[in-house]
C-alpha cells in the first residue's frame, strides 16, 4: 500500500489488480467460485449466483460469505496483502477476502464505527474517489438485518450497476425524488446531478445530502445512532434507499446487491424455490410493504 495520504483515483483498480495478483499468490484472497442464472420477474432481470459443486467442498470459505463472527474484527487491522490504497484521510480501500464479484471493494474507515452508525459526508467523499472515476455501484448495508456481515463500517463498491438502471427506466425525466411503483417495496430514488462528479465539486456533501433526502421523505432519520436497518445504493445517476424489516426469507439472505438484481444462494436448489416465488416477492419480504 502506498504511504500517500491519499491516491488519485484513475490508479486506484490498477493498483487494486496489482494488490488481487499479489493477495492471490499469498492465498490471503480466497474468491468463492459461482455458477450463474438469470431469472426474469415483472418485467425486471435478476442475476442469481449459486455456490459451484466444486466450491462446496470447501466449507468454511462457503460460510465466510453469509457468517458473522462478532468477536473478530477483520479491519482492525486489514490484512496488509489486502490494502489497496487510501482514500483520504479516514479512509481504506480493501479487497473483499472472500469475493463473489471481481474488483470488490471494501471502504473500511481507519478507525471502529459501528456499522450502524449514521453515513457522514466522509463516507460519501471516500466512495465518491472510486465512482469519480470508474462509475459502478456502490451500495452500504446498515446493519445485520439488511445483510451486513462485520459491525465496522464498510462502503462496498462493484464495477456494475447490475440491473438497477431498469428499476428506474419508469422515472420521469424531470423527476427529482421518487419511487417506481412496479417494485412493492417501500423505497427512494434520489435523482443525482452530473455536476456531482466534477472534479472542482465535493461529491461527499451532495451525496450525503441526497441521502439524508431519501431517509427523511421515508420518514428515517439519518442522524440517530444506532440507524434503522436499511441499504443503500449508488450509481452516478441514482441514489436509492430501502429501509429493511428481516435479512432472509427460507435461508436465502438478502443484501443492498439483491436491489440492484443481484442474489446469492448457497444451493443450487434453492434456484427453483426463488423461481417458484420470484425474486421480487423476495425482497418485498426482507424490505418494508408500501402502506
């Protein structure tokens, strides 16, 4: 990791590729191989991943992607083989140890807040470096109910949008605020300004501002700690919140990247079961019914 207080962002995925060679040959980064289906619902497609038969045979790296360990702190510090590089002074971007999706990151903060804690413009500011530049997603799942696996703050940050483009194909062009009444699930779009990502702007102050929009036209308070159960997702069009109610339905849990169409299951049994109900029966469940 470089000794720079921060790192230009136009480097940070080539920086990351050198750090995922390096992790690999060390066997400190441990990818979970999937197999892939999609399954169309409402009009919507949903990306389902499955644990591979041949993965399977290593158990605990199977149980690394949904286990909680609350006594052990995976961040405090971060393996070093997995440190990227830093993003501002608050800030650390890491490899995912266990990764579902090439070219994961993590936005660890240096120091412990919990992971329910209230999102600060610092945060915004540390993701915006990486969707400056390289676009993507980037999503936050606050708390164990909306599919966190570790109690210190973490940003997460995938190179594709993944559906969550369709799910706001219905949205007026000259809407600001809203929802897509196709999802049956209580949620927020908050449109973002592409002068958002200009280099002269601090991306962190709107971003947390289009946040504190959605949580406060959702009736959440996005100040008090401990935070109710919600996640969050980010394009460099879109900002969406979706307040929680429950983390899994039948053993299929569910996390900020299943509302951008993106689930995970451990069997590949479980493929009929989402396909029998619908993956967006699914997440109406773990999210919160529209009154």
């Amino acid at each position: 990791m470089t000794s720079s207080p921060s790192t230009p962002a136009a480097s940070l995925l080539e920086q990351s590729d050198r750090c995922t060679l390096n992790a690999l040959a060390a066997g400190t980064l441990q990818p979970i191989s999937t197999e892939k289906t999609v399954l169309s619902d409402g009009g919507f497609d949903f990306s389902v991943r499955w644990v591979s038969s041949l993965e399977r045979k290593n158990a605990a790296r199977v149980d690394a992607v949904t286990r909680r360990t609350p006594d052990f702190n995976p961040f405090l510090p971060p393996e070093p083989t997995l440190t990227v590089a830093p993003l501002g002074p608050d800030h650390l971007a890491v490899l995912n140890k266990y990764p579902v999706i090439e070219r994961h990151l993590l936005i660890i903060t240096r120091h412990f807040e919990a992971q329910t804690a209230p999102l600060k413009v610092a945060d915004f500011s540390a993701l915006a470096q990486v969707m400056r530049v390289h676009g993507g997603l980037g999503f936050y799942n606050g708390g164990t109910v909306a599919g966190s696996s570790q109690p210190h703050k973490h940003l997460q940050w995938v190179p594709s949008t993944g559906s969550l483009p369709g799910f706001t194909r219905t949205l007026g062009a000259d809407t600001l605020i809203g929802e897509n009444l196709a999802l049956p699930w209580r949620h927020r779009f908050v449109r973002l300004d592409a002068k958002v990502w200009a280099q002269s702007v601090d991306a962190g102050e709107q971003l947390h501002a289009a946040f504190a929009r959605a949580c406060s036209d959702l009736g959440m308070s996005f100040s008090t700690e401990p935070m109710p159960p919600y996640n969050l997702l980010l394009t460099r069009d879109w900002l969406l919140v979706v307040p929680r109610s429950q983390e899994k339905i039948d053993d299929v849990s569910v996390n900020a990247l299943g509302f951008a169409g993106s689930l995970f299951v451990r069997r590949k049994e479980q493929i009929e079961q989402l396909r029998t109900h619908g993956p967006l029966a699914l997440l109406a469940a773990v999210a919160q019914q529209r009154p």
